[in-house]
C-alpha cells in the first residue's frame, strides 16, 4: 500500500459553504494526487476524490483507493491535517 507522505490544504472555504477545502496529497514521495475535496454533510467531514464530468451528467472518479482501508487511511489523515488547520484558521479570527 501506497504511504502518505505529504497532505496540502490548497484551500478553504467558509463554514457553510458544502466543500470545506481543496487537498493535495503526496504519495511515496513519487506521486501527487491534486482535487481531493473535504466535504461537510449532517453527519461530518468525508473525503471525494478528483473527477471529470461525463457527457451523460454523470461524475466518474480520475483517482480512488482500490480497497475500504486505503480509502479510510487516505481519509483520516486528510481529515486530521484538515482540522489542525481549520483550528489554526478559527485561532486568527
């Protein structure tokens, strides 16, 4: 399994605002996956990764974990630098 080395929050949006932040996370130190959205809904944050717009309407993802526990790894670290930040953001105001 691929190992984390890097998350960037590239930006971050209003707390009412649907998509909390803009992530871009490194992988092995070889690969960089850009457009991960952090997402806020009734029951918290969750992670969508990149994806493109098909002719029909439909959404299809351009990058996703293979498997439930790298999604739920990939997720969590996301999630935790996110809330560091978010902390950091909420400390300046």
């Amino acid at each position: 399994m691929a190992k984390i080395t890097d998350v960037r929050i590239r930006k971050t949006y209003e707390e009412d605002n649907k998509i909390q932040a803009i992530v871009s996370a490194t992988l092995d130190d070889a690969y960089v996956v850009h457009g991960i959205k952090v997402l806020k809904n009734e029951e918290g944050y969750f992670i969508a990764m990149p994806s493109k717009k098909l002719k029909e309407g439909d959404f299809k993802d351009i990058f996703h974990p293979i498997s439930t526990e790298s999604r739920q790894i990939l997720q969590k670290e996301i999630l935790e630098l996110f809330e560091i930040e978010k902390a950091k953001i909420v400390q300046e105001e």
